[in-house]
C-alpha cells in the first residue's frame, strides 16, 4: 500500500486545513494510506476521515501579524514547546515510512516552522530511497517587498522539495505571478485544479428563489469589523426586504459575537455562528457577501452566485486583494476594499450584485483533489520502483 504523510499548519482561520483535508480523502478512497499531521488548534468537523490523523501540540496566533507564535493556552512557545513538536513530527514519519512527504504551503509559508521541518527533511534525505518532497500551495501566493528573501526561499525550495503542486488553474494566475524567482524552472511544477468541498451542488438554484443575503467572514477574529458594518448595510440597501444573514466565525470571542447578534437584532438582521451547511446557504442565496479567501471563493462561484467581496488586507497580505481584483476583472465579483469598506458602499455592492442575476459558471479548473491525489500517487510509483 502507497503510504503518504502530510503536514498542515493552519493559524489564524482553517483555509488550509479543509483544503489539505480534501486532498486526504481524495487519496484515501484511491487506495493510499494516509498520514495526516494536523500542527493547528483541533477544529470540530474538519479532520479528514478515513485517515490516520496526527495531532501535534496545537499552535496558533493572536491576530493577522502571525507572530509569536502561540501554544494552545496562548502562551509564546518554549524550547520545549518546540522540541516536542519536532520529536512527534519524526515519530509520525518514522511510523509511516511515507513514499511522498507534502508539506502544505513550506518553505513558501509557515517558515517560523522550519524548527520541526528540518529535523524531518534530515530524516527524508538520510532515507534509501528517498521519499518525494512535494510543496502543496494555493493558487496565488503573499507578496513580498524584498526580493532577497524570496531568493532565499527559492534556494531552500531546489534544496528540498522535489515537485510544487499549485492548487489552481493557470489561466487565472500563475506561480511566478507571486512568486518570480519560480520563472526560472528550476523546479517541476504541476497545476492541479482547485481543490474544492466534494459533493457540492452541480445544479444552480434559481435566481427567483433566492431570498437571503448571506454573509460570512473567516473562522477567525479578522473579519468583525467586516461584520458589523455589513449588518449597518442593510438599511442602506435596496435589497432589504430580503432576508439578511451573518455567519460568524469561532474564533470571535463570545463577547463580541454576543455584541454583533445585539446589533443584528436592532437592524433585523439574523446573526449567528458559522454553520457546517454554509455551501448550502450561499447556494440558495441571492447575494453572497464574503472575504477572498480560496475556499469561500470556491464556493461561490461553485453555486453561481453573485459576489460581493472584502478582502482581508489587514497587516500588508495581498493574496486576497489580488485574486478579488482577478475575478472583478472576468466579471466574477464586486470588489469592496477594506480601506473604504463603509455601510454605504457594501450596500451599494450589494445592489449591483443582485442586479447581475445568476453568475456565469466557474471558468476555472475545479477538479484539483482529484488531480493532486493522481499526481501523488505517480510520484510515489517512482519511488517504489526504486525499492525493487
């Protein structure tokens, strides 16, 4: 049997978590056995089944700065702390002797995790065979001001990984678009789809039955302010005689989620924790209010529904702004930056986004679980003909 270990660090909401989760289940029903090293606070109803799951001592962040790092009690981590992380990390591998290691977004992310990774690429390159490093990102990645460190980047990238698999479709963004130094070639890059939820609706809803206004930002506390002034829209709007819903993530705090329901309430307004039938409400509603992230966007266009868009820019992230900036260009979206996010103007991106009536259908590759998984299995193929 085809053995896999993958490693996932989700932080501030669970974006990389759900996709690596899908990339899993797309394995395991192809016969691999799958080892899945979650690093990220536990998330209720996202771990991926049928697989071997591996938790590591959780760490996460305080808000959109991503530093310090954080253990689970909010504490900055110890030498212990780290130390422990990396040991069960090579325990983990060492226990599933993987043909394919994919580690999700490193070293093009999360490199203030590079205390347990290196420990573990020592493993791989003492290994005979060596078992494929594959480097899993997302369809655009963050930005930087200096081009020295994405040099030093791409120098650990040759040095390590064997392959980068980018979920996303080249006709709307490719690696080197965020990443230039990824230009040269220098390392195998397969594009493979977006990763979307399995199951979803193939069939659109009507526009004439479509009467809610849904609105939601990420998992975490970054999207509040967002949420507050989406609920003062309302009043503003021509569409407010529909139904108007919030969704709020668990990781605003109870006071302030208790805060925004109070200013629901008054605004007639439903407010409420984010719910595992999301898909489905954004599906069956008329207008989908949301950040840019890569999974919410999926969705939405996945269900054809028209777009209003806030991307998260907090702290100098630009991946949102650009892939909202990509699908306003196609037609795909309204765009309400955060810098003038204000009642009056969602309202009025929400007006011009009812008026748009059904969207047109996801232009873009969406069978990336599948095509990852396949990818995968090819690699560690190599690697087993190397055993013989």
């Amino acid at each position: 049997m085809t053995r896999v270990l993958i490693w996932v660090q989700h932080l501030l909401g669970s974006g990389h978590l759900e996709r690596m989760r899908w990339v899993a289940e797309a394995l395991a029903a192809r016969g691999a056995e799958v080892h899945f090293v979650s690093g990220g606070v536990p998330q209720p109803g996202r771990m991926p089944r049928e697989v071997r799951l591996i938790q590591l001592p959780a760490i996460k962040v305080a808000d959109a700065r991503f530093t310090p790092l954080l253990d689970a009690a909010g504490q900055p981590l110890t030498e212990a702390f780290r130390r422990a992380r990396a040991q069960a990390l090579c325990a983990a591998y060492d226990e599933a002797r993987p043909a394919v290691v994919v580690l999700e977004s490193w070293p093009f992310g999360r490199r203030a995790l590079g205390f347990e990774l290196a420990p573990l690429l020592e493993r791989v390159a003492s290994a005979t065979p060596q078992p494929r490093v594959v480097a899993s990102v997302r369809d655009l990645l963050q930005l930087r001001a200096d081009p020295a460190r994405d040099a030093a980047v791409w120098r650990t990238a040759q040095e390590c990984i064997d392959e980068i698999l980018v979920h996303g479709d080249p006709a709307f963004a490719r690696l080197e678009d965020t990443f230039p130094p990824a230009a040269d070639a220098a390392i195998p890059v397969t594009y493979t789809g977006y990763v979307v939820a399995p199951g979803r609706r193939t069939t659109a809803v009507p526009v004439e039955t479509r009467r809610e206004i849904v609105i939601a930002a990420s998992s975490g506390d970054a999207g509040r302010d967002f949420l507050a002034k989406a609920i003062a829209a309302r009043a503003l709007s021509a569409q407010a005689a529909l139904d108007w819903r919030v969704l709020v993530g668990p990781g605003v705090p109870a006071e302030a989620f208790d805060t925004l329901v109070d200013e629901g309430r008054r605004a007639g307004v439903s407010v409420e924790r984010h719910r595992p039938d999301y898909r489905e409400l954004v599906a069956d509603a008329r207008v989908s209010v949301s950040q840019a992230g890569y999974n919410t966007i999926q969705d939405v266009l996945g269900a054809r529904t028209p777009a209003v868009l806030v991307p998260f820019a907090a702290e100098g992230e630009t991946e949102q702004a650009m892939r909202a900036e990509r699908l306003a260009a196609r037609g795909l979206a309204e765009v309400v930056a955060e810098r003038d996010l204000a009642p009056a103007a969602l309202a009025a991106a929400i007006d011009r986004a009812a008026l748009r009536g059904l969207a047109p259908p996801c232009p873009f590759a969406t069978d990336g679980a599948a095509r990852t998984a396949a990818r995968v299995l090819e690699l560690a193929a190599c690697v087993a003909g190397m055993r013989r």
